[in-house]
C-alpha cells in the first residue's frame, strides 16, 4: 500500500508522514520532492521553475515509486503536495492503473493555521522570535505565495480523501489517516516535550535550500 499525503505547504505533511513510519513497522518514506532537487541541480539557476512542470519529475516519481512498491514488503509514505489534476494522473492516477492500492489524503486546514504553521517549522520559531513573524514567513515566500491556490484545488472531489486538521495534533492526524487506511499503529509513547523535541527535529531535517 502507498499512502500519498498531499497538503498544502507547511500542512503538516511531512511531520504526519514520519510520525505514521515511526508507528507502523516495516513502513517507509519516499519523498519526491528529491527527485525535484536532483532535477533543478543539473539545471543553470536561471531555468530553475517549479520542477513538478518537467515531465522528467513526474515520470521519475512514477518509475521510483512504481519499482520500490513492487519490491519493498511494507507500506510506503509519500509526503507530496500536488493540485495540478494532470500531474496528478500522471503519479497517483498511473500508479492506480498499474494495480497498486494508493490511499491518497489531502491534510486540509484554515489559511491562518497553515501560516502559523509556516512561520514555526524547522528555524522558523527561532527566527520569528528574534526578528518578527514577516521575517520567518520570507523565507517561506514560495510555500505562501502557493497557499491559496494549493487550499482551493484540493478541496476539489478529486483530491479526496479530506482530513482537516486545525485541531488535531501531529500523532491524532497520523492516527486518523492509519485508520481510514486500515492499518494500526503502536502506541503513542511520546510525552509532550518528547513530542515536540522530535517533530522540532524533523522540522531542521527537512528545511530546504534548492
């Protein structure tokens, strides 16, 4: 099975994609925005766009995901945003056609949450802390400038399944998408601060710099 958790940036899709991996034994995640950094690096910096444009990325996501779902004996978790429907045929709608189970998941929530949640992943806390919230969301300006489009077509019926997560925490969004999915996860031994000491480091893994 592959679980692909779409979302808008800042959504909280990478954190629920590690929290599910690191409940659910024999998971793992394959993250395609790779596929993109790969992709721009062979690029000059002047014809780097959004690399889900290339056919290359949305091709090379297909074959990755395709060959690890044929030989990986264990759920695979794909944090990705995509609300390009044709892009979104040509990863989710052809691995569906080539007989894999997807179980795809829009992690949806209010303009406002997705901001602050973007002002506070990887540095961003510490940033807004010293030099002021327009500052930690600069650095986020691709992710903003993104929102708005990004919440408007996944609510659309073909992004379905919906799960809003404003007020749900990081383990109850993994809970809730492991359920819908059929698949139980261990327990959640995390204490509050281990909670957020582990999802803080998730977050500085995971800062971009392509």
């Amino acid at each position: 099975m592959l679980l692909w958790i779409n979302g808008p940036f800042g959504g909280g899709k990478t954190q629920t994609a590690y929290e599910i991996r690191r409940r659910l034994p024999g998971s793992i995640v394959c993250d395609p925005e790779h596929v993109g950094f790969g992709l721009h690096r062979t690029l000059p910096r002047s014809l780097r766009g959004d690399f889900q444009d290339l056919a290359a990325w949305r091709q090379g996501v297909f074959e990755v995901l395709d060959l690890t779902l044929r030989r990986h004996d264990g759920v695979v978790i794909v944090p990705m945003t995509v609300v390009e429907p044709k892009y979104f045929q040509e990863t989710v709608g052809r691995l569906r056609e080539h007989g894999h189970e997807v179980r795809h998941f829009a992690l949806l929530a209010e303009r406002e949450t997705v901001l602050r949640r973007l002002r506070e992943r990887g540095l961003g806390h510490a940033i807004g802390l010293v030099a002021g919230k327009d500052t930690a969301l600069r650095r986020e300006s691709f992710a903003v400038s993104k929102l708005d489009v990004c919440l408007e077509r996944l609510r659309g019926e073909e992004f379905a399944e919906h799960l809003w997560t404003d007020r749900l925490t990081v383990p109850q969004v993994a809970e809730r998408v492991a359920a819908s999915a059929g698949l139980a996860l261990s327990p959640n031994s995390d204490g509050e601060l281990l909670g957020r000491l582990r999802r803080a480091w998730t977050g500085i893994r995971h800062i971009r710099f392509d």
